[in-house]
C-alpha cells in the first residue's frame, strides 16, 4: 500500500510518500511539486494506490468568493483532479487544511496528551486553531477565521516595509531588532484587537498607512511595533491554549511557528514540553494530510533540526 500525501499549486509545495505505513520519503521544494523532480523521486517509490490532499479545494474556493477574487476562484484549472490525471487510479481524498497542519505536528510528537496550535496566513477559511491532541485522537477546541490572521497581518506589513511577502517575514522580524518599537505602537496596534480579531482585513495589503516610509529606520520601527504586536498576540493565543486544555505540553504549527522571537519571549515559557518541525509551515501539511486520516504515529524517521523553537521533550 503507497500513500501519498501532496501539497501542490500554492508556495509551499510537498510530497510525502508512506509505504505499508511507514514514510519513506518527504520532498519539498519552492516550484510546482506536481511539475518537479521530486514528482520522478517519489514515482521510484511507487505509484500511489492513495492521495490524500492538504486541503479541501472547494471550501478554499468558497473563501476565494468571498474574499472578492472571483477570477481565481472561478478559475477551474487550479483543481488538483486537473493536475493528477496521470495518477487516475489512486483514490483521491481531500482533508481540512488546518487538520493537516494539526496532524503533522501531533502525530509526529512523542506527546499522547498536549495542546496543538496552527497559526498560519490563509488557506481555507481558517487562520488559527486550537486542537486537542488526547490518546492518538484530534480535537479543535478553538478557532478564527479569514479575515482574522496574524499571518496576513505579519506578511501585509512586510509588504508595506519594501519586503516580499509570504518569504521575507523573517526579514521583517531581523530588522525589528534595529526599530524602536514605541514610534508606531499606537498605530500598528490599532489594527489589532482581543485574541486574532483585526479590525482591518489585510488580504491585499495595509492600504491606509498615513505615515511617510522614507528610509530604513523608518521601516525598522514600524517592523518593531509589528513584531511586538505579533508576539502579544501569540501570548494570548497560547494563554487560551492553557486556558483550554491543562497540560504542559505543545505542539506548534503553521506558518507563524517560524517567529522565533516570539517563540522565545512568549512560547516556551509558557509550555515545559514543546514540539514542532522542521517546517512547520504548508509544506509539512503533506504528511499531515495522511497523517489525519490514518492517525498513524511516525516514530523513526530522521528529522532535521528545528531551528525557530528549542525542542523539550
């Protein structure tokens, strides 16, 4: 039995290949998974009898209505059955995207009990959960949803500071360090509210900034007050994650797991046994695409180091 797990036609691109249950290959890359080599490596381990996909395509379509892009979400040539015909006679199931970030984490971690956070920019509707991981079983507890999200907060602001968005987020966080974040703390604060409610929806960029960017420092402390923003509200986050489930343990995921500063001031402190991986992002939700719906754990294969959170377990 091969199993595949894919993440395609997006920015984090991903196959996960699991043979009789065990994963035996997972590739990434930054052009199109399905139109890359990584296709050919993974077709050396068989063809797959399953696929299983990181996120439900019609639902995303359904946020893509009602986000205003019509053209892309009446764009049909972006539906995976239309890039998986070679593959016709594997069976072909479809799973939440935030499931599969979930998923990733927890039934990789050593954890039995723990809390699961996924914080990411947008895939489906959902931009930030909050799941229950007990007894090899998944359970959300809590969730935001689109416009609500710190990572589209985090990337529009990078946007706006001269730096690509959806890559240069951690440029944005190193530059923080040279800001001064009291400059702007009024004005980057006032796009945030309680816990990931913003008051201004950042799909398309911050488009009523008043103040003038003329140099660098100008950019370093606007990224300050961004920074410090976003980690007072990871902090919340994981307060509510305490809140909801009592246990020391975490399992970190999404996009907005890269932050280590904010891993650091708020994260770790606040949970004795932490987990994560190596990318934490879309690209590991091609094992958590499998991973949800087989409720398998993956115990032996050789993880690469995970740099943005210090690991306890």
């Amino acid at each position: 039995m091969i199993q595949w797990g894919i993440n395609a036609l997006n920015h984090g691109n991903s196959i996960a290949v699991f043979k009789n249950h065990e994963l035996v290959l997972w590739t990434r890359n930054k052009s199109d998974t399905l139109q890359s080599v990584d296709t050919v490596n993974a077709l050396n381990r068989g063809a797959p009898d399953q696929i299983y996909w990181y996120e439900r395509p019609w639902i995303k379509k359904a946020r893509q209505l009602y986000a205003g892009q019509y053209s892309t979400a009446l764009n049909m040539s972006a539906l995976p059955k239309k890039h998986l015909t070679q593959f016709r006679y594997a069976k072909l199931s479809y799973t939440p995207h935030h499931a599969s970030h979930a998923a990733a984490g927890y039934y990789t971690s050593p954890f039995s009990h723990c809390a699961v956070v996924v914080l990411d920019a947008i895939g489906e509707f959902e931009c930030a959960t909050i799941w229950e991981g007990k007894h090899g079983e998944l359970k959300k507890v809590w969730s935001r949803s689109y416009p609500n999200s710190l990572g589209l907060f985090y990337s529009a602001f990078t946007q706006l500071c001269g730096l690509t968005p959806i890559r240069d987020e951690h440029l944005l966080q190193q530059m923080a360090v040279q800001g001064n974040k009291q400059r702007y703390f009024n004005e980057i604060n006032n796009y945030v509210s309680n816990t990931v409610k913003l008051k201004y929806n950042l799909h398309k960029g911050v488009q009523n900034w008043l103040y003038p960017i003329n140099n660098l420092q100008d950019q370093c402390d606007i990224a300050a007050a961004v920074q410090d923003a976003f980690e007072g509200q990871v902090g919340m986050v994981m307060l509510e994650a305490r809140r909801l489930i009592n246990t020391d343990c975490l399992v970190y995921m999404g996009g907005c797991a890269m932050n280590s500063a904010a891993n650091q001031k708020f994260v770790e402190p606040m949970f004795k046994y932490r987990w994560s991986l190596t990318d934490p992002g879309d690209p590991s939700s091609s094992i958590g695409a499998v991973l949800y719906h087989t409720k398998q754990r993956i115990r032996d294969y050789k993880w690469d180091p995970v740099k943005h959170l210090e690991i306890k377990i």
